[in-house]
C-alpha cells in the first residue's frame, strides 16, 4: 500500500502505539511492559479512559531495556544505567549551553575591547580586563591584574 505523501510521520514523543503494538515492536509480552512501567522504567501516555499509548521513543526505551537484561543486566542496574545516560544528557546539554554563553561573553568582551580608547597616561592600562586566547581556540581567559 503507498503511503500518502501529505501524512507525515508523528513526532518522536507522540504517544501512538496501543500496548499490543508496542509488544510486537518491542519482542516483550504486554505483561512485561505493564511491569516495567510498575518498575517506573517508562511511563506511556494515557488516553482519556485510561489505556496505555506508547511513542517511538518509549519504543527505542524498550527496545534498549530489552537488550541490557538479554545480555544479564538485571532490573536495578538497567535502571541505573538509564539514569546515567539520562544524567550525561542532561549534563551534555548543559555543556552546550554554557559554551555558548562563554562564547558569547567573549564576542562580547572582544567587541568591547576593540571599541576602547587607549589608557590616560595616569592610569595604566594593564588594570584594563585581558583577553587571552588559548591554543585549543575554544577556551577563553579573562584576568584582571591585582592592584599593587
């Protein structure tokens, strides 16, 4: 059957899957996934009634659930493991946003230095904020020089 080429695919978080399609996507009888959700290992979308819906990437969450306890993982160490990578997401994420306000705050201060006009003879300019760039190219130094 062809598909319709004005239906687009439902987003990655859209809960769609009824648990018997999940099951079949997944390999895992329905029972197991009402398990894992007892466990708090995923939690699906409910309807208004109450049934459970699942989304593509509470598919992949089974899908990998499934994986680590074929190969011995037992329930608590899949649960640590998925708390792990949920943490280095988090932290990934919170990398890209501080690299990018770094390196904001540097265009900033590099405009800002480019725009200043030199020291009076009275006051060194060496008391003036520095930027020094440093051989990886990604880090960024801003020192002022202790008062003497």
């Amino acid at each position: 059957m062809a598909r319709d080429p004005g239906l687009t695919p439902p987003a990655p978080d859209a809960a769609v899957y009824v648990i018997s399609v999940a099951a079949e996507l997944t390999g895992l009888h329905p029972q197991t996934l009402r398990s894992y959700e007892r466990l708090g290992l995923i939690t699906p979308g409910r309807t208004v009634g109450g049934g459970r819906r699942y989304s593509h990437r509470d598919i992949e969450l089974l899908r990998l659930i499934s994986d680590l306890t074929s190969s011995g993982i037992g329930i608590e160490g899949v649960r640590r493991i998925l708390e792990l990578e949920n943490q280095v997401a988090a932290l990934r994420l919170r990398n890209e946003e501080l690299m990018a306000e770094l390196e904001a705050t540097g265009e900033a201060l590099r405009q800002a230095l480019s725009r200043r006009t030199p020291a009076p003879a009275d006051r060194p300019s060496d008391r003036l904020p520095v930027l020094r760039q440093q051989m990886t190219g990604q880090s960024i130094v801003v020192w002022r020089r202790g008062r003497s």
